[in-house]
C-alpha cells in the first residue's frame, strides 16, 4: 500500500514537472501571441490615433511642416523598437521633392444673392455658410480675393475628341465656375473609363478653368489636396445644400440638371445669376519635400531572409482647409496598426522566417506621390517583394474588408486564415480590379505589378470631414484589424508553399 502511495506521488510528481517544462518551452504560435497580447491592444493603438490626430501636426498635409512632426514621431517609434533602416543613405526616409501649399486662418467664401429689382436696380444679399457643413478651402489654391458673377459649368469638361463640352457656349471670362468632379460617363467598362480618365483628374478641371478665362472656382467635391496649383487662380469646394441655394431661383434644381446630363452627354451650362466672394490666403513652397519612411525586421530564416512582405499605410492628411481636420481613421488608425504590428514583431521572440518592411508613405491626399516615388525607385527590390498589405482607414466600423486578387489570388488565403484563426469579424473580401483612376496606394502598388492587397475596417467612420475624429474610431474594430493584419503578416513570412504567391498577369 505504501509503495503503491509512493508510486502515485512520484507519478504526480513527474508529470506536474513535465507539464512545467513544456509550459517553458512555448510553440512558436504562443510567442506570437504572447507578443501580440502584450504590444496590440486597443488602449495602445488608441493612444497612436491621439497622438497623430493632435492639433499640433496641423492635418499631416504633404511637405508641410506639421507633417515632418508626424515623420518624426514615426521614425522616433522606429528607433525605439531598433528597427533597420530601410530608406537611403542608411537613414529611415525617402525623400522627394513635393511642392506644397497651405492654406492660412481668414480664408472664406459666401454667396451673393440678387433682390428683386427696385427703383435702385438690383441689390446683393450675402449669404455665410458654415464651415464643413457648407465649404472647405481649397487645398491648392491661389492666393487671393474675388467677387463676380457664377457660371454653372456642368463637369468642367472640354473633351473635343468624345464631342463633348461643358464650356461650349458660355462665358467665363472674370468670372467663377460652378463644376463638380467626375465626368457624365457612368459606364464601368475599361474602354469608357479609359476615354474619360484624363477628364476626371482634379488637375484638368482646375487648368481648363483658368484656359477658359475664369478667375475661381466652386467645386462640388471633398477637399483634398490632389490639385494644380494656379497663383492666378482661387477655388474652394463646397457641398449639395450650397449648389441647391445656388440653383435658386433659375427654374431648374441641381439634381435634375445633373440626371440630364448623365442621360443625354449634353452640357447644361448657364449663367446662376448669384455672385460668388472666395478668400484664400494661401502660402507655395515649390521646395517642400515628401518623406516615405521604411523601417524593416530582418527574417530569421537564412534561406527567406532576402524576401520581404510590406506594410504600408499613408500617413499625410488634407492639412489645414483652413480649420483643422483630424484624420484619425484616413489614416492614423492605420498607421496605429503597422506601429501595433511593428512593436509587436521587433519584441517578439520568435521573428517571421521572410523579412518585414514598414512604410510609411507620403502624400497619398496629394496624388499618390509617396507610393508612385517608390515604385519608382524601389529601396528593395522588386522581384523580392513577396506581398505588400497596404492599410486605409482601419478604425471606424464593424467589419474587416480586402481587396486583393488582380495580383495575387493567394493573398485571400492568408487575409481569411488570420480572421478565422483569431479575430473572428465578418470580412468583406471583393476581388479588385482596379479599372477606374487609382485612389489609394495600394492600386499604385497593383498598376506597377507588385503583389498587393488593400486592408481596411468596412462599415462606419468619416471621410475628409471634421468628424473623422479620435472620437469617430472604434477601439475594438482596429484592435481586430491589427490582429488581423498581425496574423496574415506572419502566416506569409513563414508560408513556405509557393503556390500561393504565382502572380496573375
Ligand atoms: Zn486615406
């Protein structure tokens, strides 16, 4: 009896030992997690939103000065968790050249309305409409201050060569437009986008203006600062209840006007009979720079070492329009979760087999010049590049979505791996062609052939609007994001079957 309690004793004995030293000796899976539960969480990355959402960095607009404050913060973060350098020079940035404007505190505009004629002719009526809610400056303004008469000019296109012009039979000359973005084609089909596609561009609008004599324009769409920059030229943007009020009165309403447009493809131009008063006061540093900033882990795997999978996210916003707008899901949420994964993955103990590399891009509001300069001049090369996941707006919402397949179909197998091993949201996944203009750097990475997909949060938040604010981001949507974005990251580094990576043409 006593021998068999003996026995029973050093039996528990042993295994209770056992069990300790395999509860020392983690799998690679729990060092992961490990790392991910100590480095993402949602108070963390929250605490990034804040921190690049603050007032102090003046919007993040490309070349500005409150952007080389955001640069410095993301390479600060870099150098703490000893990432390599991965731009030139052994330094963390890319820099190019990428002239800026910033619009200044005073700017305005109004409408001016005409009261019935009396005995003293016709007198003016102005009408102030709330900043956001009515206008924004117009990023890449001239500097300057008009009042005269606006003409409603349709899409502000000339397009001879598809018979088509929204200028044909007014006159602008001193006087401001009234246009808004895109074109009348509504046809999905790559030969009429392709047909348009010049005529969509913010640049060409802007140009074809000032060539048909107009001093300033008002210009349906959101801010932004992707536009031309005219010293001789004023514009701001504004919304639908300011193009309605300025529809008053002409026997005609806006919406009607454009669904005729859209349905015959003939212009609809005519003078409003409204004035229009734009200030801005806006300052041109042809110098400015742009800064990518890349940040790598190496891969641990001798063999894989040399291959890199991309973590991108645009860091630059609108700048000052001329209020402050936060940015805090386009894009700081994002930039939250490369920091997460960066953090994580620089402390982790266990390191992916392939190479990781951090970029921060540049001047995606501003015409998707980071990404096009990298392309452009590769830091690394690009047959290496096994993937690169590019981030937008991964804070706001429910859900997890991603574009991917025009490159690589075998990204989605990674992408949906990772929510339904550990983040378990529902995931949008919509195969990407990218046909129409690219509106974000990952369709630059897809249009120069890299391997790309483009992750976000689906469902909720703000754009290019005051309230995409800290408030406006949900902290459990991108704490899942980074986890998932975390996840997909290590099961591509460590993916040795190269069935998954062969490229589409
Ligand atoms: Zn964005």
């Amino acid at each position: 009896m006593k021998k068999t309690i003996f026995l029973l004793f050093a039996l528990l004995f042993t295994s209770s030992l056992a069990a300790q030293s395999t509860n020392n000796e983690l799998t690679d899976e729990e060092k992961y997690l490990d790392a991910m539960h100590r480095y993402i969480t949602s108070g963390k990355l929250l605490g990034y939103v804040r921190q690049l959402s603050d007032s102090s960095l003046q919007g993040r607009l490309a070349g500005s000065p409150g952007m080389e404050k955001a640069v410095g913060i993301i390479k600060g973060y870099f150098e703490e968790w000893n990432l390599i350098p991965g731009g030139a020079n052994g330094s963390y940035l890319q820099e190019y050249p990428h002239p800026c404007v910033e619009i200044k505190a005073g700017s305005a505009m109004s409408v001016l309305f005409p009261t019935p004629a009396g005995k003293k002719g016709v007198a003016w009526v102005t009408k102030e409409y709330p900043w956001a809610d009515g206008w924004f400056a117009g990023n890449n303004s001239g500097n300057g201050e008009v009042t005269a008469d606006i003409v409603y000019a349709g899409f502000g296109v000339s397009a001879p060569e598809l018979d088509y012009d929204d200028y044909k039979g007014i006159n602008v000359k001193g006087k401001i437009v009234l246009i808004e973005g895109e074109t009348p084609n509504l046809s999905g089909h790559p030969d009429t986008i392709a047909m348009w596609y010049r005529h969509t561009l913010h640049q060409s609008k802007l140009a074809n203006a000032a060539l048909h004599g107009a001093i300033g324009m008002l210009y349906k769409w959101v801010p932004g600062p992707n536009a031309l920059y005219n010293p001789g030229f004023v514009y701001c943007h504004i919304t639908e209840p300011v193009m309605e009020d300025i529809f008053l009165g002409t026997g005609r309403t806006y919406k009607e006007t454009v669904k005729g447009i859209y349905e015959t493809k003939r212009p609809a131009s005519f003078d409003t009979g409204k004035k229009a008063y734009i200030k801005m006061i806006s300052t041109y540093n042809p110098d400015a720079t742009g800064k990518n900033i890349l940040g790598i882990i190496k891969g641990s795997d001798p063999n894989l070492t040399d291959e890199y999978i991309m973590i991108s996210a645009h860091l630059d916003h609108l700048g000052m329009i001329p209020w402050h707008i936060e940015g805090a899901n386009d894009n700081n949420a994002s930039s939250a979760a490369l920091l997460g994964v960066a953090e994580a993955l620089s402390k982790a103990v266990v390191k992916p087999k392939r190479s990781i590399v951090f970029m921060s891009v540049d001047g995606e509001e501003a015409g998707l010049t980071g990404s096009t300069f990298y392309t452009q001049h590769p830091v690394l090369p690009k047959e290496k590049m096994i993937a690169i996941l590019n981030l937008e707006q991964m804070g706001a919402g429910e859900m997890l979505g991603a574009g991917y397949g025009y490159t690589v179909p075998g990204l989605a197998t990674f992408l949906e791996k990772a929510n339904r091993s550990y983040v378990h949201r529902r995931l949008i996944m919509y195969e990407d062609t990218y046909r129409t203009r690219p509106r974000t750097d990952g369709a630059v990475f897809k249009k120069a052939g890299y391997p790309c997909a483009d992750l976000r949060a689906v469902g909720g938040g703000y754009y290019h609007h005051p309230k995409d604010n800290v408030e406006s981001i949900n902290p459990e949507i991108l704490q899942s994001a980074t986890e998932w974005l975390y996840w997909a990251t290590i099961f591509i580094a460590n993916e040795e079957s190269p069935d998954l990576f062969l490229r589409k043409e």
